[in-house]
C-alpha cells in the first residue's frame, strides 16, 4: 500500500487505464473454462478478498448504517453482479477489443441519465451534442451498415446493457452515498461484497440446471485472467482511482476513460490475435470525441469559454 501511495498520481492514471483496458482479455481468459456468472463472480469474490485486505491495512471500517448498506445493494446490482455478468455474456459473442470500445461510451450514458435524475443539471448545446456525435461513433463501431448476426447482435446488446448499469450507478452513487461520510475504500469493499454475494444463488441454480459446467482442464493462463480480473480489475484499480480523485480530482480521474480502450484494442489484438475492422478504432475515435465534446474538453465553434470555477 505504501508503494500505491508513493506512485505520481500519473503512474496511477496509467496503471488505472492499463487494468481496466486489460480487463475484457482477462475476461476472455476466464470465459476459456468458465460460464459468464462464474466469471462475474470471481472477478467479485477475488476483488472483495483483496479490498477487505487494503481495508484492514487502511484500518478501514465498514459502514455501519443499515441505510447505507441499502443503497450499497443497489451500487452492487448496477456497478457489479449485472454489468460484469452482462459483459462475460457478451464476450461470448464479440471480441474483446469491441466490448472494450462499446465500455468508452460509459461516459455518455452516465451524461443521459444524469440530465434525466438531476433536472439541476442544464441540458446545454455541448452536452446535447456529445451525445449525438458519441451516437454516432457507436454506429460506426458495430458497423451498422454491414448489418448483425444473431449471436453478434446479443452480444453488442449485453455490452450496452451493462454500459447502461453504469450510466446509472453513477448518478444513484452521487445522489445516496457521496454524503453519507464513508471512505471510497468502505464504500467499494462494501459494493464488491454485496456483488459478489448476490451472484453466489445465481451461481448455484445454474449448476444445479446444469449450465455451470467448468472446462477442464482449467489453463494456466485462465487462472491467471481471473486472477488479475479479481485482484487487479476488482480490487487495486478501486484503490488506484481513490488516490486519483484525491490527488488530482475527479475530473482527472474520469477521464480514464480515454485510454482504456488503447489498452483493450491492444491487449485483444496483440494477446488473443483478434482481428480489428477499420471502422472500430475510428468508431472509438468518434466516441471519445463525443465523451470530450459533452465535458467541455473540446469546444463547438461558437462556444463561449467556461468561466473560472466551473
């Protein structure tokens, strides 16, 4: 932890895009001998083991009231058990450098839900925009014009299921635990926790309908991807962003997403030998233009400039 602690905050931010960009091959890896639930919860249980671990190193302490651990259930279902099992699913179905691609439109969907929860929040042009232009790259990314097939079309709709989690858990976070007094660590070890616990009778009734099944033998390299999927995706990388957020801001700390997806492209192309359609990366491309267009990072002609402090 005193390592953690010592890194610049922008070694941090790169080892924070590096995980999260490397965590659909490791979800990849895991899908090798694994079903998609199996997958979500062990990326859970491993990331819960290793956040009561920073916790206890911290002296972190759980939270305490039952109201926070309620909206915490909530968090768990849309940050955790849902989206990580949605995008195992679809990893099924689509490479790991489209999941990861579709992932960078998170931004957007938080946007969308934020203008709809928060009527504080001001539809502007900027935003408006943003969303539209990051429509548009996500088109471009599945290459709507050559049309889906089945198995492909439910795989783009499990990675935009859990995108839409997100969008969600992001505001229902802001609005019912940014002021409850909880450390990030608590918060997060408490999240992790539920998330891995709601999957356990999940788990369990699949098995006993005969659909959880493990392909052995279980490769090396399968158990390393859960491992680092657990360990690094679930666990570390919360402990990277807190320190981001502390440090350098959450505005800073958000904009990982901008390199996540280098890091997925390249871990898909260079581990996996996954092929990558021209349209992809532009689509990506267009996607990270709209994300910059609807935070004020790129400006529409016409635009005034933001006043200092907002």
């Amino acid at each position: 932890m005193r390592t953690l602690r010592a890194l610049p905050w922008q070694v941090s931010f790169a080892l924070l895009g590096a995980i999260w960009g490397c965590s659909f091959l490791f979800i990849k890896l895991g899908l090798q001998s694994f079903t998609p639930v199996q997958v979500a919860f062990g990326r859970l249980a491993i990331g819960a083991l290793v956040l009561l671990v920073v916790a206890r190193l911290t002296g972190t302490a759980l939270p305490r009231r039952p109201s926070t651990w309620r909206h915490l259930a909530v968090v768990a279902l849309l940050f955790c058990s849902i989206p990580f099992t949605l995008f195992a699913y679809g990893e099924t179905q689509v490479s790991s450098i489209l999941a990861g691609i579709i992932n960078a439109v998170t931004p957007l969907s938080v946007l969308a839900v934020t203008l709809v929860a928060f009527p504080e929040e001001q539809p502007t042009r900027e935003r408006i925009a943003g969303l539209f232009v990051g429509f548009a790259g996500v088109l471009v990314v599945i290459g709507v014009w050559n049309g889906l097939g089945a198995g492909e079309l439910a795989g783009v709709l499990a990675c935009a299921g859990a995108v839409l989690c997100y969008g969600i858990a992001f505001p229902y976070t802001r609005r019912h635990l940014a002021g409850t007094g909880e450390t990030p660590i608590a918060l997060a070890t408490g999240q992790v926790m539920l998330g891995a616990l709601f999957l356990v009778p999940v788990v369990i009734a699949t098995a006993a309908a005969g659909g959880g099944a493990i392909v052995t033998p279980v490769e090396p390299s399968t158990i390393v991807g859960m491992l680092a999927l657990g360990g690094l995706g679930s666990g570390i990388a919360y402990v990277l962003n807190t320190r981001i957020v502390i440090v350098a801001g959450s505005s800073v700390a958000s904009s990982v997403t901008y390199i996540t997806p280098l890091f997925a492209v390249v871990a898909g192309f260079l581990v996996l030998g996954e092929s990558i359609a021209w349209y992809q990366p532009v689509g990506g491309a267009i996607v990270l233009l709209g994300v910059a267009i609807s935070q004020g990072v790129v400006r529409l002609p016409g635009a005034q400039p933001a006043a200092v402090g907002d």
